[in-house]
C-alpha cells in the first residue's frame, strides 16, 4: 500500500513519450554542437533534481569536451504551484570566469528559478558565454522574462510529472512525460 502517493501511475496521460523525447534531445544537443566551440570546455549545470534525466540524456549527444556540475535549488515543495521563491540548497560552482556556461533545466515556468540563477551566475562567476537549454517551457504561465536558447517543447500551463518531473517526490524515474487530467 502507498501511503504518500494518491495519484496512480494509470491514470497518467501521456504527453511526450520516450522515443519523442530521445529524439528531441538528440536534436538540441546538435544544436549545442554546432554553437558551442570545439577548442573550448563546455560547462554543464545541471539544476537538481528535476533536470538530472534530462541533462544525463543531453550530455550523451554533446561532441564538446565537457565537465558537468550538478546544482540543486527548491521552489516548489510539493505542491503543484511554484511557492513564489526560489530557495538555493546547493549552489556549489567551479571558477566559471570567462569560460562556456550551458545551465540545463527540465521546466520554465513562471521564469523565476532561471531568472535567479542567470542573475547569480553571471554577477558572481562571470561567465564568458552563458546558454540555457530547458526541456519544456510553460510560456504562458511566465512572470519573469528569462531569453531561453533551446527548448524541447512549449508546452500549456499544466502540471507534468515523469522524466526527472515529480510530483510529491514519485514519478520522475518516468521515461515519458505525462500529466493528471482534472
Ligand atoms: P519556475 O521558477 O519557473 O516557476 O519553476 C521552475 C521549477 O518548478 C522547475 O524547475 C520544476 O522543478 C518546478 N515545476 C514547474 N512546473 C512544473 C510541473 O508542471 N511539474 C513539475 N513536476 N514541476 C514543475
């Protein structure tokens, strides 16, 4: 018996399955690819935990010598509405200065947890170039204006679980996307 969870599997609706976002992801990362130099390392940050399947997938297909950082910021508890600030739980960075900056995130929502984290990383660590590849954008639920570079899917203002999207803590193993009707 599940004791946290009260919403089953079964009654997901499939919104992107797995061979979509595969070969979505393989797409974005040629876009990368030919943006991005080969004679100069590539940064990888990766915004934990709803990014990490997403960003895994991504770095399979980016031909750019690459060191990956794994970040972890908090906005959502679990609920399914943003709790209207962004909380930094880990935000641990190399020396940025100057170098090829990519941060990979798995949704832009109301646009505030981006907002927050280009604003931080280009005052404090100045990079020399700084991309964003998010795997879904809720554009129409944007408060704050965040210039995303490469986007999976725009999607409607729904609240999607699966592929590293959870819902109370469950669902991210997900190799597809889906959502819960009303
Ligand atoms: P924002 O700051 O743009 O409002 O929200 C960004 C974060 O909220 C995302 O990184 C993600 O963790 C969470 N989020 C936004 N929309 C959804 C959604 O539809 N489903 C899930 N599971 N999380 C979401």
């Amino acid at each position: 018996m599940l004791e946290l969870l009260d919403r089953k599997e079964t009654e997901l609706l499939e919104l992107f399955s797995q061979n979509d976002l595969q070969r979505r992801i393989k797409e974005i990362a040629e876009q990368i690819n030919n943006d991005f130099s080969n004679e100069e390392e590539l940064y990888v940050i990766s915004i934990l935990k709803g990014a990490v399947l997403f960003s895994v997938d991504l770095v399979k297909s980016i031909t750019i010598p690459s060191q990956i950082e794994f970040i972890r910021l908090a906005s959502y508890g679990n609920d399914e509405n943003s709790s209207g600030r962004v909380k930094p739980v880990d935000l641990s960075l190399p020396n940025l200065e100057g170098k090829n900056v990519l941060i990979v995130e798995d949704i832009i929502d109301t646009g505030l947890t981006m907002e927050f984290l280009v604003k931080y990383i280009k005052a404090q660590l100045k990079p020399k170039n700084l991309k964003i590849a998010v795997l879904l954008d809720k554009h129409c639920a944007r408060t704050h204006h965040v210039d995303v570079d490469y986007v999976g899917f725009p999607i409607d203002n729904k609240f999607v679980v699966g592929y590293g999207l959870d819902y109370k803590g469950f669902y991210r193993n997900l190799p597809y996307i889906g959502y819960f009707p009303q």
